[in-house]
C-alpha cells in the first residue's frame, strides 16, 4: 500500500525508513525494475489543471473575506431600510462577481489548454523491443525514441544518443533555436540546471533530431522527470500558487485595515452608548451600532488600489513591456539597483594565427565531418568539435573558449611567450577575446577529456563589445536617478570594465579596484587582496571608486570571507565571469542588504536571476514568457527607465488611493456618529450620492494620469505606516471633524435654527442638522480628491489627467449648486432641509473653502 499526499500538483510519497513524506523525484533508493510499479509511484504524466464549474467557483468566490463582509453590509442595510443604497451595491457586487468569474473560468481554460499535453510516444523497453504508448504512461527511467521531425516534448529527458535542436522559447522566451547534445559517458549525479545542454524540457518544442544510432534516424533520451515535477510544470505551479510579495505597501495595507477596524469598534461603543440615550428599540440600536463597521471599513479599498496597477499594465503594453504578475509593477517603485546583463552585440576584428602552414593546409584543403560536439558550458569556459576528413583518414579536434582555459589545455611551447600581456591589452581596449587550438588523432575520441588536451595553440579571435546608442543614455538616466546600475556577464574582467566605462557605469574620473579572493590550498589560507586598475595610480584625488571582481573571487569571498561580502556587494559595479547559477547568488545576496533589486537579461541563462530578482525583465521577442515577471520586446534597455518610471507612477498612485479611501471612510465615519449624536440620520440617498458619484467615480479615474517624463533622484515611499503619512491623516481627520462641528455650531446658533433636544427618534428627515453635516462632508470627499492626488515628481501634473480634472470641477459645481441653490426636486430626493439663509450658504462654501486650504497646507509641508 502507497501512502501518499499531493501538494501544488507535485505527490509525496510516505518511506517508513525515513518516518517522512519526500517528493517522489528524490526517491532513487528503492528498486524500480517493475514498470508498473513506477507508474504507481509517479503517477500519470499529466500537468493537470483543473477547470472548476461556475458553480464550484461562485461558492468560492463568496467565501471570499471580501465578498463575505459585502453580504454582511448587504443584509445589515436591507434591515435597515437602506434599500437603494443596499440595491445599488449588490447590482455591483453580481457584476463585480460575474467578471470575476468569467475571467478566473478563461484563464483556467488558457492554462489547461497550454498545460494539458497528451500524445502517443515511442519507448524501448528493457528487452529491446520498442513500443507505442500514451504519453500519459511515461515514467522516468522510460527509454524515449525521438523521431527525425521531433515532437513537443511530453516530459523532461536526458539526451543519450543523437543530436536536438530545441525551440525553448517556451520556457526562456528565447527564440533561437538551441542544439542539444548527449550527455558525457561516465559522469556524476546528472542535474538537469548544470546539464542544461544535454536536457530536453517539457513542452518545448523538438524540431530535428538525428544521429541516434544504428537503425535510428532520430535520438535516444531517458525520461528524467514527469508531470508538475518537469519545468513546465514548475512553471505552471509558480502560476498557479505564486508565491506572496513580500512588499511594505501590500504589508502596511493589511495592519491599516486593521487599525480602521479598531477605531470601527471604538465608534460602535460609542454609536451605541448615545443611541441607547434615544428612543430607538433594541433591533435598531444593534443595527445602527454594526453599521459602524461598515462604514469605517471600506470594503472596496482592495479594489480600489489597483486602478493605479492596471492603468500601469495598459501603458505598458502599449510600449511593449508585457507584464505576467501585475503587483511587481508597484515594487519597480523601489528598484535601488539594476542589474544588467545584455550590452549590444560583437564585431569580429580580426583573427591572428601563428604562421604554421602545415597545420592551416591541413584543416582547409578539404572539407571536414563533424562526428561529435561538446557544448559550451559556463562551468568549464569552453567548447569542443570532433571532425573526421573525407574517408575517415584522419581525425582532428577543435576547441574555442576563454583564453585563460584554452591556454591552460595547450601544449606550453604552442602558447606565445607575450600571451597575458597581449590578452590584457586586448582586454583592456574593451575587445571580447577568444582563444581558438587543435589538435590531430591517429584515431577518433569521443571521450571529452581525451579531446581537450595537449593541444596547439592557433591564435586568438577579436570581437569588439559595440554597446547600443540607447545603452549610455539608459545608464546616465539612472545616475542621475540615484539608481546603481551593475553589469553582471561571462565575459573578462577587463573586457567587461572597459564596457562599464563605455557605457557611464563608471565614470571618466572614477577608477576601478579589482577584488581578488583565493580558496584555500594544501599549502596556502585563503587570500583577499584589493588592486588598482592602474598601478601608477591612486585613489587619492579620484571623485570616486568602483570594484570589479570575477566569478571565482565572488565565491571564494562569499565561502571564506562573508564579513567582508557586504561591502564589496555595496561598491561592486563589474562582476565579470559569473555563472548562471552565481547570478542568482548576487541577486539574492544584494537582497539581503535590503537592496530592490532589478535584472534585465536575455531570459535563457538568466531564468534563475531573472525570477529570484523583485523586477525580473527579458528582453525577448515573445509576447510573454513565464522566465521573468516582465518581458520587453524591444533588444536594448531603453525599457528598464519607462518600468521604473511606471512602478513609481503606479505606487504613488497606489499610495494616493489607499489614503483616499481611508479618508473616505473617515469622513464618513464621523459624519455619522456627529449626526447620531445630534439624534439624527444619513438619509439613504446621501449615502448612494457619497459612494458612487463622489467617491467610487473619482477613486476610478484618479490613476489615469501618466508617468513624469523624468527619473528623479528620491524613491516615492512605500509604508503607509510612516510618521509623516499616519501625521497627515490625523491632522486631516482632525481638520475633517472640525469642518463639520464648526459648520454645525454655526447653523445651531443661526436664529432660524430648530433646537436638536426636540428630536424624538433619529427618524426625523430631512432636518438642519444633516443637511448641514452632509454639505460640509460632500466639500470634504472633493478636497480629500485633490489634497491626496501627488503629481511631483512622479507623476504627470494634475491637469494631465483631464477626465479627473473635469470630473472634479463638475463634482464640484454640483455640490455647490445642492449647497446654494438645490431647489424643491433636488431637497425631497436628497430629503435635504430647506435652508433660506443665503449668507449662511455662502458661509458654508466659504468654511469648505478653508477646509480645503489647511488640508493643502497640511499636505505641502509634511
């Protein structure tokens, strides 16, 4: 009997010697000759996504927190004889539903469609014989047989035999093909991240294979993973379960719920300590007390704060930045430092040889066959050809890579005496230097290590770095921005410093100090040494300083001198010969430092950092590809400004929203319990007047404002707990609850004025005392508006965004017309108290006037 558990779509197998579930991929100890047993174990090769009914997804929709406190709010209103308001919001809660749900039912549809892969695959069993099966039967350790034409790929595989060309656009938004090769007889534990030449992946798509042996026109591969174990199911799951952000804003919004939620309690004990004191029954005191909390809880604040998001997201698409995960849009806003690994492309210059005619006779008089290739790999800094001439007469071996290690790899006496010297003047013009060798056999290896030895030198290949004209600009915005920019590449430390001058990363006036970390040796400790660029100079006099440092230097300083990681990450601005793999360390330990840390790569040897960084941009031809959370169809970094600038127009907007809607509700809030104080009520219309057409109307079109067209040095901010944004909103509220106790007072002490003692219930519109509270409160929602709308410096100016404009000025009118002038019609919708008293009127708009003036003042100097 299998014990087992699903999670995320991944199964996790109980073992009894271990006393604990563990994925089944790692389970490898137990003999799995049987294939039917296997199949019990793994399971089907199916990346399942379920599509729920509507039914299903309603009942979970209305579970919803959110969707749970609307019904409450609902049903308390409908008792309470809110009819129209309580109508009103449950027309929006079912559309607001619909459109949830038909969204969630499409996008459920989309990712079944594009997870969901089922087709017939021929394997090789144990006896030799091949068999067609369903795709759905797979299991690792399954021996696959690929045909010439190739196949999307129903699983993760091992290359064996043969060669692939691989269309992994898929997975890395890179739409050049990638040719796959066998993997190496004899080697270690295979990890298909280390091994990525030789991996075939799930849902890419096979274009060609041959070479696979005797009788086989295609390849051979072992099945390695299966189902949401391969990496298309890791990436459906990130899909699918994402993990959480881990954002101030997003945090702080959740503990300000919380704190309106405790001032809701602390207005319901008081709500129903004074209307006890009224002639109200029991049913209406609760009532009235539990309307408190919906009041001073927004329930569409959620909604309400990523208008900002979404108006982003249209913009940028429109540029052709394409965005997968729409709440990293807002953490753009707080990028500090931008990592950038893509600069242009190269120019060959030149290629130099020795003058050995016998051997360039030798590899061009004829053509040449190639038998067997050894891909690049980052690791080993190199690449490999086996050829054979016509005939099968005589074998040669060709090798390419970083000069360092092809030098290492070639016979000493082959290697010119001024190799280094001329490499570093290569290097230090900003020329990408290549080392080529060969080397000739009696008879054909196709062993790599065999290959790569006692080689002949031939010369060097020069490529000159041309950094795109949109590169300087890109990095010179960000300067002035305060924004750090650092290059992280493959390429030589000096090749790569000399791009970082070329592009405005470091400066004319700056110098560069190269970091240099040692491992330990049998014979030696660790080491840690700092250089200059130049050795005849000195820091003393420069405007400033960068370091540079290599692949090898930042592991053996992340792994012996950690105490010392945090300062040179704080000064480094070239890393040069990185890894992927030591990418994705930089990003993560940069975080550590509570840097927000950007990437921008070619999505294929960057998906790690892509995804570990907070704003993760490809730049890719895809529309959109699941490596990063943004993905730019344009090929240079001109992107990396405008998402910048959008993040910090969409988190200001965020920010702008969030205490909009909070001052709503306080508003609100106190409009209420003054009014319960004064033994009296908000009428119905009052309230659906409020929160449609002054509040949800303007919280809508409060975002469509646009970007500033320029970075500026200071980062918008991000805690809404923050003394100067919880200092603004007291002092509001405060000037808020004055507004409407002096506007108040005032109409108490007119001489036409009703004593409010002589109210009997709270039923008892329209009357002076709410139409007086409900005037000054309707200013007050116009001026919260405008007051908490910031423009400068991340934002377009007010009068840019021309509906909100509009929309303020005619808010604006209308209040004042219901305040001055409302008319006979307008009084019995509204039940608003006739007033006479023109010079009384006047006073009020005049008050609301002055309202308006603190709360700007108030907001200017904080």
């Amino acid at each position: 009997m299998l014990r087992y558990y699903l999670f995320e779509g991944r199964r996790y197998l109980w073992l009894d010697r271990k006393g604990a579930f563990i994925r089944v991929s790692g389970h490898c100890r137990v003999k799995l000759d049987v294939n039917s047993f296997r199949r019990r174990i793994y399971g089907p090769n199916l990346i399942d996504v379920p599509v729920k009914p509507y039914i299903k997804l309603l009942f979970e929709e209305v579970l919803n927190p959110f969707y749970v406190f609307q019904i409450f709010s609902i049903t308390l209103w409908m008792i309470d004889h809110y009819y129209y308001y309580a109508i009103c919001i449950f027309i929006i809660s079912i559309i607001s539903i619909s459109i949830s749900l038909y969204e969630t039912r499409k996008q459920s549809v989309t990712l079944h469609s594009m997870a969901r892969l089922v087709t017939n695959v021929t394997v090789r069993r144990n006896s030799g014989g091949e068999e067609c099966v369903s795709s759905v039967d797979l299991v690792p350790g399954d021996c696959l047989i690929i045909p010439q034409e190739g196949l999307l790929l129903p699983c993760d595989a091992a290359l064996l035999a043969g060669e692939c060309l691989v269309n992994e656009s898929m997975l890395t938004g890179e739409s050049v093909p990638v040719l796959k090769t066998p993997l190496p007889a004899g080697g270690g534990k295979y990890n298909s991240e280390t091994e990525r030449r030789h991996s075939l992946f799930c849902g890419t798509q096979l274009i060609q294979a041959k070479g696979g042996g005797p009788g086989h026109s295609g390849a051979l591969a072992v099945v390695t993973s299966t189902g949401f174990f391969t990496a298309k199911g890791s990436l459906i799951s990130s899909i699918l379960f994402p993990p959480p952000i881990n954002f101030r804003f997003y945090q702080d919004s959740v503990k300000f719920l919380l704190i309106l939620g405790c001032a809701a309690l602390i207005g319901t004990i008081y709500s129903f300590v004074i209307l006890l004191r009224a002639n109200v029954t029991w049913v209406e005191l609760v009532i009235r007390s539990l309307d408190i909390v919906t009041i001073a809880v927004p329930p569409a604040l959620p909604a309400a704060i990523t208008t900002g998001t979404i108006y982003a997201q249209r913009r940028l698409k429109k540029q052709g930045v394409f965005c997968i995960s729409p709440p990293r849009i807002n953490v753009c806003g707080k990028v500090s430092v931008f990592c950038f690994d893509k600069f242009g492309g190269h120019k060959v210059l030149s290629v130099m040889r020795p003058p050995t005619h016998q051997i360039q006779t030798q590899f061009t008089s004829e053509a040449l066959a190639i038998v067997q290739r050894f891909p690049f790999s980052s690791a080993l800094q190199r690449m490999s050809v086996v050829t054979v001439s016509s005939g099968g007469r005589s074998a040669f071996a060709f090798i390419k890579g970083s000069p360092e290690m092809v030098a290492s790899l070639c016979r000493a006496e082959t290697v010119p005496a001024q190799f280094s010297s001329e490499l570093r003047n290569f290097a230090s013009e900003g020329l990408r230097v290549l080392a080529l060798a060969a080397v000739s056999f009696s008879c054909v290896s196709l062993h790599r290590g065999d290959v790569e030895k006692d080689m002949q030198f031939l010369g060097l290949l020069l490529m000159k770095n041309l950094a795109k004209p949109e590169s300087a600009k890109v990095i010179k915005i960000l300067r002035l921005a305060h924004l750090r920019s650092v290059m992280v590449t493959g390429d030589n430390i000096l090749t790569a410093v000399n791009v970082a001058k070329i592009c405005g990363m470091v400066g004319s006036d700056e110098k560069v100090i190269f970091v240099n970390a040692t491992p330990p040796t049998a014979r030696s400790m660790p080491t840690l040494r700092f250089s200059l660029e130049d050795t005849q100079s000195s820091v003393e006099g420069s405007f400033g300083y960068h370091l540079a440092i290599n692949g090898k230097s930042f592991a053996a300083l992340c792994d012996y001198f950690p105490e010392h990681l945090p300062k040179v990450l704080m000064r480094a601005t070239v890393f040069a010969r990185m890894a992927p793999d030591q990418k994705t360390q930089l990003v993560k330990e940069l975080q550590k430092l509570n840097y927000r840390v950007g990437m921008c790569g070619d999505g294929a040897n960057d998906c790690g950092a892509l995804r570990a960084a907070d704003v993760g941009v490809s730049l890719s031809e895809a529309e959109a590809s699941v490596a990063s959370p943004f993905t730019s169809k344009t090929e240079n970094i001109s992107c990396v400004p405008l998402l910048i600038r959008e993040g910090r127009c969409s988190l200001v907007t965020s920010f702008s929203l969030f205490r909009f809607m909070a001052m709503y509700s306080l508003i609100q809030f106190c409009s209420v319990l003054i009014v319960y104080t004064m033994k009296t009520e908000i009428a119905d219309l009052q309230f659906l007047f409020c929160d449609i057409c002054l509040v949800t109307v303007l919280a809508i079109v409060m975002g469509r404002g646009g970007p500033s067209n320029e970075l500026h040095p200071c980062r918008p901010p991000a805690s809404l707990l923050a003394l100067p944004v919880l200092g603004s909103l007291f002092l509001h509220t405060c000037t808020i609850i004055l507004g409407q106790l002096a506007a108040l007072f005032i109409a108490i002490s007119q001489d036409w004025s009703v004593n409010w003692d002589n109210h009997k219930t709270v039923a008892n519109l329209p009357n002076m005392e709410d139409t007086t509270v409900f005037d000054m409160s309707g200013f007050q929602y116009i001026i919260m508006a405008v007051v908490v709308t910031k423009s400068y410096p991340h934002k377009k100016p007010l009068f840019y965004n021309v509906i909100f404009l509009c929309l303020l000025f005619i808010l604006f009118g209308v209040m004042t017309w219901l305040v001055v002038y409302p008319g006979h019609i307008a009084c019995r919708i509204f039940n608003l108290y006739n007033i006479t008293d023109m010079n009384f009127k006047l006073l009020l708009v005049a008050l609301a006037a002055l309202n308006f003036l603190i709360c700007f003042f108030v907001e200017v100097i904080q």
